[in-house]
C-alpha cells in the first residue's frame, strides 16, 4: 500500500507506491537531497542509504548529492531548476528547512530563504493504484518583487548505474512521435518546446534505462511533464557518473515578476520506475491516464466520422448531410464537422475568429445539421480554433491588440493567422463567451480543440510582466476548456494542435482523446502510433481510416489494412465516403462492427506492443477473457513470410478459443511456439486476432 513517513532520526521522507519507493532526505544545511527512487525500500534499508555520506568533490565541482530540485545559489554548477533574482540585485537562495505536511498521500516540504521572505514547497503525491509519483513546485513571495527566470516542477535522479541510454520522442507536423533512443551523452541535453505549444518537435515524457532494458525486460525510469506551452527539460549526465534531469514550464530567456503575496505554481510533473522493461513502463503510464488523468474513465470513446481530409474547407449543409447518411450506414457514432463552418473560412485565409455559421454554407445556422446528425444516431461534433485569428477577420478588424505582439516589430502570421493573448481577461473572457454559446444554442456533444500555429513575438505591450502570458495563456486555456466541461457535462474534447503538436497529461486532464497526426498513411502510421504508446493509451489516441491513395504520402493501401492499423486507437473514419464503391462501404461497415466487438480491450484493456519479424509489428490488448491481436506486415519478400508470433501475455496455463477460425489453443504453445498469421498475400497485410480465454474443465 501507499504510504508517506517521515523518519526524524534521519530527516528522511521515505514514499511507497505499490511496488516501489521514492526517498528524499534533508542535509545538515537544509538541502534537499535525493535518496533513493526503484524498487521497494523498508525504513531500515532507507535509513542505511542516508548514512552514506557523498564523496566530498573538489573545489571545482558540485558539492553534495543530487537534489530534488536544485535551485541556482552556493556551490551549484549543474542546470538550475530555480533561480530568482530578489529586488536589491541578488540572486540565488539559501534554504532553512520549514517543516513539512503530510496529508492523504501529499508530502509538502517546506523550505524558506534564509535572509529573503521567499518560501519554496516541494510537493509530492502517491496514489494506491499506481506507482506513478507526481511531482510540482510552489514559490510564495511575501516581499519586495522577484524575478524567477526559471522554476522547474521537480528534478529527478538515477542510481549509479554503467551506463545510460535516454528514449525520447521527436517529430515535426504528419511524423509526430518518432521513438528515438541513444546513450546519454556525458554533457547537458535539453529537450524543449519555445513554441507556447507541447510542441510536434519534442514531447516532453523522457525515459532513461541503463542501456539494456527491452521491451520486457529491465529497469526503466521515465517521466512526463503536465503542461501544453512551451517547456524544458535538462537531462544532465556528469563525468562522475550521475544522471539527473531537471523539468518545468517555459522555456530558456522568460522572466517572471512575483509581487508580494503571490505564489507561482508549477504543473505536475510525473514520474515512473518500472523494473519489467519499456512495455511495463508504458502500461503503468497507461493505467494512471486511465485513473488520475481523463475524467470519464469508464466511457468508450465512439466511432467518430470527421471529413477535414475528404473535403478540406469546403463544408456546406447538404454535403454534410450527405456524409451524415453515410456515415450512420457505416456504424459511425459521432459525426464531426470541422474547418471551414463559420465566418468567410473559405480558405485558411480568412474567417477565423467569427465564430458564426456562414451563412452561405449553412443558411439556417448549425441547428438543421446538428439535428439530422441526432435523428441518425451519431452524436454532433464541430472543429474550433479559439486561440487563433486570421487578420482578415471582423474579430481582427476590431481588436488588433488581442494578438500577441511586440512594440515595433512585425506580426509574423503561420497559415495566415495570428496567436490570440488568452492571458488577456477580456480575450480569455469573449472565447469562453462564445464557445458556451455555440455548444448550448447547437446541443454540440464534442469539441475538436485545434491550434495551428507556434507563438512568435509573444509581447503585450503595456503589460510590466509580459513573459508572463507563456504561462497565463496555457492556464488560461486549461480554464476555458474546465469552465466548458463543468457548464455542459455531456460535453467531450478532443485535443488537436495541427495533428498531435499538444499531446501531454495536461491537455488530457480536461480533453477526452488527441488527434495523433495529420498524416493517416497506415505504414507510417504505425511509427507514430508505436511512439505515441509510450505514454498514452489506444483510448485517447485518435485514429483515422481514410481513402487510399494516401493524400499525404501516395501511397495506395487495402481498406481492411488501414482499419487494422486505425483500429488500434480510437477508430474514426475521415475518407470521402461519396466516393467509396458500394463494396468498400459494406466492407467497412463490417470492420467497424468488428471493432466494436474488440473495443472494449482494445479501449480498456492492457496493450502489450510486441515485435515481430521483418517489418510485423503488432500490438495486444488483454481484457477480461479476451485478448485481441492486430498485426501489420506493410512487406515481405518472397519467400519469407513472418515466423508465428509469440504471444507471451497470454497464461500458459489456460486454452483460448480463436473467435474467427473456433480452433483452441493452448496458451503456452501460443506464448513460446508462436501463433501462425493468415496473412493475405502481398505488401500491407495485416490481420486480427481475437482469442477468448476456455474455461477449464474439471
Ligand atoms: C489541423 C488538424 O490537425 C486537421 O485535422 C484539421 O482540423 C485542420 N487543422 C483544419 O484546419
């Protein structure tokens, strides 16, 4: 069970989770150091840990051990998770341990200046269902203005180990997600978004190993940062052999004012050890977002139809409806209209920012569509953008100063649009205005969420702490979206930045699923979805079938292929359902019968990615009796054809019925001996296997 001490003979915090321990203790000057973080501890053990006493280092170096959260002051030399510069110039601090509070599975730990009224908590929570330990930082100033130019939400620290390999995730627009991994060099690598946004180009969920954990196998440390703005991670492997990594909001060069009386809070920042390799990792990761993170963890997320790939911005009431019909025949469950409803977005040229039906396009506002979309069954989706403005725009022509922008600089517009300053009260005031009214007066049941653009000259003139918008924007954001849910409880939100540039367990803790990517090319897609696994489970992963040729890659895959690979995820459907033949749509509408039946393990179940030969990949979900297998072999050459894949999740003491042939298996063979394919012939074959647990006889 979770359990939170303080041991006083020691100064040490000693936390439990189920199945590891997390340890901290304070140094005679009050440091904050780090103990301990892996497998379980007793007290005893914890305490024999503080009683070493670090090397003594030279007078060129860091003295003392890793800390929790290293702030800039004193011999320090390492990346600073905090640094401040008070009113009379000085900077640094100087920590006199103010107690602590233990409530419930939080630990908070106090640490005052020892000459500044300023007051440092570090915060830990545990829960007893997860081995995940959320990590934040608070700072109250009770004095004269400070400046923080850099307050990171935790640091986290490895035990000595040979060596250290990092695991990370790199993309840019239709490739999020890409896994890479390499040796931590002996040096300061940072990881970071300065885009206001999670960002396409980095994530930041990090893991480290020492070099020889897989996907079953071997210890595993990683961590993810709450927070959908910009953010920096520095993971610092030193020449004597520790590696620490130091995460928070913002990015390098912010400054931000603390008045008297004011606290800044970080957001979370979680971490994970897990001792059973990179898919045990992701499968805590999971069973947290299942638990502490989305709010309605019981709810299968529906088969949705969204025609942004088919149609692009040219959406119109009948067209709309005729996509509607077809959808609905399909099994689709919520239908979802995006770019293009509202204002003069004809084009990414203009519009954006008049949040009303076009009334070319829909003459009687949305009401007649959203009601023939209820009357087929499907619940009634719509895409908004309300971070952004086109310059041609009634909102732009009116309120100029709503952007963020920098006094005698230009406004440099991405997609011809601009970044609306929702850290404004009164711009923050009109988006939520608006988006409640559209979701009452249309009975609207799901937002996509999209952002489109990086922030650039991201200035408030006028304003004495501008910098402070990188974090009141987000925050704001965050409120907009909680005010939204809190006002119109059936209400789900998909986050969306252009594909998967805002994927984070920030933007889950208020959104129901992500879309992935932008780019739907089932072969590439399997990479992305692969990275993408690593945090986030198939329930929040937004996953298209769309037509084939592929329009971002050209490549030409078979339909029962493409929702194989979709049918991972959160299935959704975006091709041009006009032009699908007769027998593709009837095929479809099976597979999407079929993936009802599944989703419950693949939505609630327990994902096990597993390898398999040449290019086979696949992925199995275990739920309940069931256990669903979907494997993809975009090529082959001739003559050899994928070895039977060994499905080591299942128990090798039961039997378990295919459901699609009816011949039983035993587990055990299926587990060492492999389960034999029937993949069809040729490139892009992939194939579904859904197995049911036999009852034992006798
Ligand atoms: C980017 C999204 O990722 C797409 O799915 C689509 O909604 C467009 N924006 C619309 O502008």
């Amino acid at each position: 069970m979770p359990d939170l001490r303080f041991l006083p003979d020691q100064r040490l915090w000693l936390l439990d989770t189920p199945s590891t321990s997390y340890a901290v203790r304070l140094d005679e000057d009050d440091t904050v150091r780090h103990l301990h973080w892996g497998a379980r501890l007793t007290p005893d053990q914890a305490r024999e840990l503080a009683g070493r006493i670090p090397a003594s280092g030279s007078s060129f170096d860091t003295a003392g051990g890793p800390e929790e959260l290293g702030a800039e002051g004193g011999a320090r030399f390492g990346p600073a998770g905090l640094q401040v510069r008070f009113a009379d110039g000085s900077r640094g601090v100087e920590w006199r341990y103010a107690g602590h509070d233990i409530d419930e599975g939080h630990l908070a730990v106090h640490l005052d200046d020892r000459h500044y009224p300023l007051r440092l908590t570090l915060h830990y929570r545990v829960h007893d269902d997860s081995d995940v330990i959320e990590r934040w930082t608070t700072v109250t100033n009770t004095g004269d203005p400070v400046t923080v130019t850099r307050c990171d939400s935790a640091a986290w620290t490895l035990p000595h180990r040979a060596d250290y390999r990092m695991s990370h995730l790199v993309g840019a627009w239709n490739s999020e997600f890409r896994l890479r991994r390499a040796e931590v060099p002996v040096a300061e690598t940072v990881f970071t978004s300065r885009t206001g946004l999670t960002s396409h180009q980095a994530n930041p969920w990090l893991a480290v190993d020492d070099g020889t954990a897989a996907e079953e196998y071997g210890e595993v440390w990683s961590t993810a940062l709450a927070w959908s703005g910009s953010w920096r991670i520095t993971l610092h492997r030193t020449p004597a052999g520790r590696t620490t990594w130091t995460g928070g909001h913002g990015h390098e060069g912010l400054t931000w004012t603390l008045r008297q009386g004011e606290t800044l809070e970080t957001p979370l920042y979680a971490g994970l050890y897990t001792a059973d390799g990179f898919g045990a990792a992701s499968r805590g990761w999971h069973a947290y977002v299942s638990r502490h993170v989305v709010e309605h963890p019981a709810e299968v997320r529906p088969v949705l139809y969204n025609s942004w790939e088919a149609t692009g911005f040219d959406v119109d009431e009948p067209g709309q409806t005729a996509l509607a019909a077809r959808a609905a025949r399909l099994g689709v469950e919520l239908f979802v209209v995006d770019d293009g409803w509202f204002g003069e977005r004809v084009s990414d040229h203009a519009g954006l920012g008049d949040w009303t039906p076009n009334p070319d396009r829909f003459p009687d506002g949305l009401r007649p569509l959203a009601a023939e979309v209820h009357r087929l069954g499907m619940l009634f989706g719509l895409w908004v953008e309300p971070e952004m403005v086109n310059p041609d725009s009634d909102l732009y022509r009116a309120h100029p100063d709503w952007v963020l922008h920098t006094a005698h600089r230009g406004r440099t517009e991405m997609r011809n649009q601009l970044v609306l300053n929702l850290a404004r009260p009164d711009t923050a005031a009109w988006a939520y205005e608006w988006l409640d009214r559209l979701v009452t007066e249309n009975d609207i049941d799901f937002l996509k969420w999209d952002a489109n653009r990086a922030f650039t000259e991201a200035g408030w003139p006028g304003n004495a702490d501008p910098d402070r918008l990188w974090l009141d924007h987000t925050r704001a954001v965050y409120q907009i979206m909680d005010r939204l849910r809190a006002a119109h409880p059936r209400l789900r939100i998909e986050a969306c930045s252009g594909g998967g540039g805002r994927a984070d367990l920030g933007i889950l803790t208020r959104t129901d699923q992500i879309w992935t990517s932008d780019n739907t090319d089932p072969v590439d897609r399997i990479g992305i979805q692969h990275g993408f696994s690593q945090l986030f489970p198939a329930r929040v992963m937004g996953a298209w079938v769309t037509d084939s040729p592929n329009v971002a890659t050209a490549r030409a895959t078979p339909l029962r292929f493409r929702f194989h690979v979709a049918m991972a995820g959160a299935l959704g459907i975006g091709g041009d359902l006009t032009t699908w033949p007769e027998e593709e749509l009837k095929e479809a509408a099976e597979l999407v019968a079929t993936y009802k039946r599944i989703r419950p393990a693949v939505q609630h179940g327990t994902a096990y990615r597993l390898g398999g030969d040449g290019t086979l990949s696949a992925v199995a979900f275990a739920h309940e009796d069931e256990v669903v297998v979907l494997a993809w072999c975009p090529s082959r050459p001739f003559g050899h054809d994928p070895a039977p894949l060994p499905l080591t999740l299942l128990d090798p003491s039961a039997s378990y019925r295919d459901t699609g042939t009816g011949a039983v298996h035993s587990g055990a063979v299926l587990a060492d001996a492999g389960m034999p394919l029937d993949l069809p012939p040729g490139d892009h074959a992939s194939v579904l296997v859904h197995l049911v647990r036999v009852a034992q006889e006798g």
